[in-house]
C-alpha cells in the first residue's frame, strides 16, 4: 500500500462529514427517521397515501445540491472511469442490494454506526468488505 | 403556518439540499476518489475515512438525543428501526451493495446527486438503480403472494 498523497483531502472530507452529520441530525429530529438515502427513494417506488411528498421534497433538495455548491464553491472534482456496461451492472446492484439491505452508505453507513447499531455494523463491514474486493479484483487482478 | 410549511417537506428539502452539499464538499460525488479509498492494496487515498470519522462525530451525540425523545420537533411520531436481526438479507443485500459500489464508485446520495449535476453517467446509474430497486419491490411482492397462497 502506498498513500496517494495528491488526492488527500482530509480538511474538505472531515468538513463535508461534519454536514453529513448534521444533516442527519437535523433529519431525525425533525423527521424522525433515518436519513437513508436508498430508503427516501426507495419509498417512493411504492408509494403510501402521506409518505411521499416528504421523500420527494429531500430528493429534490439533493439534486439541487450540485447548483448551490458550484454558486459558492465553484466546480469540484469527478473523475469516472467505469465504462456504460459497469454503470449499468453496478446501478443495478446498488439498488437491489440496498433495499434488501434496508440501508446503503448513508443509512447504515453513518446513521446506523452513529446510533451503535449491530446491524449496521454488520451491513458496513460487509458492503466495505466487497467494496475493498471488488476494487482489488477490477484493478490488480483484471486490470 | 411555519409549521404547516415545514410539515410538508420544506425542512427535508432543505436536509436534502444540506447534505448534498456537504457529499460534495466531502469527496463522495468524486467516484476515482471513492475507488482511490477502496483501493487498499493500490495507491489508497484515505480521505473517505475523514468523512465517516466527521459524520459519527456529530451523529453519536444527535441519536442519542433521539433515542430519548417520543416525538419529533414537529410533534410527529419517532421512527427509528426497531429491527435487531442480523440476517441473510442484510448481509447478503450489503455485499451485493458494495460490488456494485466499488464497480462504479457511486452509492445513492452521490449518484443522485451527480444526476442533478446532469452527468451522464449518473443519468444511467440512477436509471439502473431504481430499475434494481423496482426488481427487489417485484420480488418481495411474489414472495408476499407464494407465502399467503402457501
């Protein structure tokens, strides 16, 4: 292992962090549910009388974000490498594997670790164990 | 009023519009940088780790806040999992999520996120996503129908 140093960005990442935490801070307290990204839109595909339009006003506030950001802050990096075919597999893996999951990064990720949940626990080791496997085997052993 | 506004999705439009920004300023719409992270035995970049350590941080001290209280600020009802199993469906629907994680280097909020950009790319992540998520709602739909006929 070596550290990419010219990628490093501990201040940006720990500062972005710090809003994720919050957000989901304020999420629970005002909401008072999980602020799982594939749980809101996966509620949305099978909508219940009252449920929705809470669901959809977060998720038009996410893809509002890109517009906010780049007023105050500017362009910032994207660097995708993944051809159309990976897209496609990897969007349907994601999706399916989330909701039967009940939770993705954000959900499990830093709501469920921040509540000290077991199973969170488990589902992040697991997703990070394929993660970091799926990255060794796309670049070292196919690449 | 105020509150009537905020009960229809004026305060999770502003969380939704919060926590993109902060998954951009973090990185996470980045997806080389994703992979960079997940790339253990490569050139590792370990910024994603900052972005977890930051979250927790403040999310420890929110949930247990929560965890105490019976209803939200609003007045309505606290729903937190109540769920403790640790099953085949969690951990196997969480090491499918992570293969098509470290495929791509998109999870959910990012590639929603990267859609409102209007990244081609993620156009068709989230196409597929949401195709993924219909396929789960199909089959957790028959599993429903060959429990009750069985």
């Amino acid at each position: 292992m070596t550290i990419d140093w010219s990628h490093f960005t501990p201040w940006a990442s720990l500062a972005g962090g710090i809003l994720l935490g919050l957000a989901s801070a304020l999420f629970v307290l005002v909401n008072g549910r999980i602020l799982g990204i594939s749980g809101i839109l996966g509620g949305l595909l099978k909508p219940k009388v009252g449920d929705v339009a809470w669901r959809a006003a977060f998720i038009v506030g996410l893809l509002a974000a890109p517009l906010l950001y780049a007023a105050l802050r500017g362009p910032w990096d994207v660097r995708i490498e993944a051809g159309w075919g990976t897209v496609v597999a990897a969007g349907l893996l994601v999706g399916i594997g989330t909701r039967y999951a009940s939770g993705c990064t954000s959900g499990h990720g830093v709501c469920g670790l921040s509540r000290l949940s077991p199973r969170s626990l488990v589902a992040t080791l697991a997703f990070m164990g394929t993660g970091f496997g799926t990255v060794f085997v796309v670049k070292h052993l196919l690449g | 009023m105020k509150k009537h506004i905020l009960e229809h999705g004026l305060s999770e439009f502003l969380i939704g519009l919060l926590f993109g920004f902060g998954l951009i300023l973090s990185g996470m719409t980045d997806p080389g940088k994703v992979i960079g992270f997940l790339d253990l035995f490569g050139n590792w970049d370990p910024s994603l780790a900052f972005v977890m350590g930051g979250a927790i941080a403040v999310g420890f001290f929110a949930f247990r806040v929560a965890k105490d209280r019976t209803q939200n600020v609003l007045g309505g009802a606290m729903r937190l999992p109540t769920s403790k199993d640790i099953d085949q469906r969690l951990v196997i629907g969480s090491l499918v999520f992570g293969a098509g994680w470290g495929l791509a280097g998109f999870c959910p909020g990012p590639a929603l996120v990267s859609l409102g950009a209007g990244q081609d790319k993620a156009v068709v992540f989230v196409i597929a996503m949401v195709l993924g998520m219909l396929a789960f709602e199909w089959l957790e739909g028959r599993r429903a129908k060959t429990a009750a006929a069985g």
